[in-house]
C-alpha cells in the first residue's frame, strides 16, 4: 500500500471550521458596525439606538424583525415600529420555538436585520449556529442581543 494510498483515507474534502460570530462592542446599535450575511452577538443597554436604526431602515425600505424571548419589548415605541407590519415583533413561548421562527424568518429572505432579544448564540449547538449562518442572507445580519442593564426601550 501506496502513501498515496494511505493518506487518501483521511479527510480529502474541506474541513469544516465552527461558524464565525462576530462579537460587536460598542454600547448603542450602528448598523455599519454590523457585517452584513453574518451572525453578531450584541450587549446592550438600551435599544434606543436599536428603535433608530430600524427606523433608518425603513426609510430605506427595508424591514426587520425582532424576536422577543424575554418578551419584554412592549413599550409604545415598540408596538409604533411593529404596528404597520412592515416589521414583525415576533414572541415564542420556547427557545425551540425561537429557532424555528428565526430560520423561517431568514429563508424568506425579507428581512435585512433580524434581532433576537433575549438569549446569546452561545447557547446553541455549533451546528445550530451553523445551519443559521447558511440560511443568513448576503443583505441580512442576524444579531443576538443580551441586556446589560434594564433600560429596555
């Protein structure tokens, strides 16, 4: 038998590397600091900033979505962004859940922010965050956000 032979055994496909989750430091929400066909992991302390941006966006044209897991984005501010159904404030009873209306949301591909409030993508599998990154559209950014503080917005 070959070295030839022997080293064809092992692995001859591309490796599989975990997926990237780009960590965004920064206390408000800039959408330019934000990677667009990427998953962000984002500590805040309030969403002010967050409302802004979504705002910007849609006077862009371009929609977002936000998936409340602590269901705690109920102010007035909230409901004004939501109510037109340009954006969807979307609250699931279960983490399950969560992710399944998460990947729903990325496969349509209407969405170029999504935002899920509440729990970080260090919680998932490497292959949940995985498959969440090949569903990401190249015009989209899927953010984590976990709260720092209790201003919510």
């Amino acid at each position: 038998m070959g070295l030839q032979h022997w080293l064809n055994g092992f692995h001859t496909g591309p490796v599989a590397l975990a997926p990237a989750v780009w960590d965004v430091e920064q206390p408000e929400f800039n959408r330019d600091a934000f990677p667009l066909g990427c998953i962000c992991e984002w500590s805040y302390q309030d969403l002010t900033s967050l409302q802004s941006t979504i705002a910007t966006l849609n006077a862009e044209g371009k929609r977002a979505a936000i998936i409340d897991t602590a269901k705690r984005l109920n102010t007035a501010a909230w409901r004004l962004l939501t109510q037109a159904g340009v954006n969807w404030l979307v609250r699931p009873d279960t983490l399950t859940a969560a992710l399944a209306n998460v990947q729903l949301l990325l496969a349509s591909g209407e969405f170029s922010l999504i935002v899920i409030d509440g729990f970080s993508s260090d919680q998932l599998l490497p292959a949940q965050v995985e498959r969440l990154q090949r569903l990401v559209p190249a015009q989209a950014t899927l953010v984590f956000a976990t709260s720092l503080g209790d201003d919510l917005a």
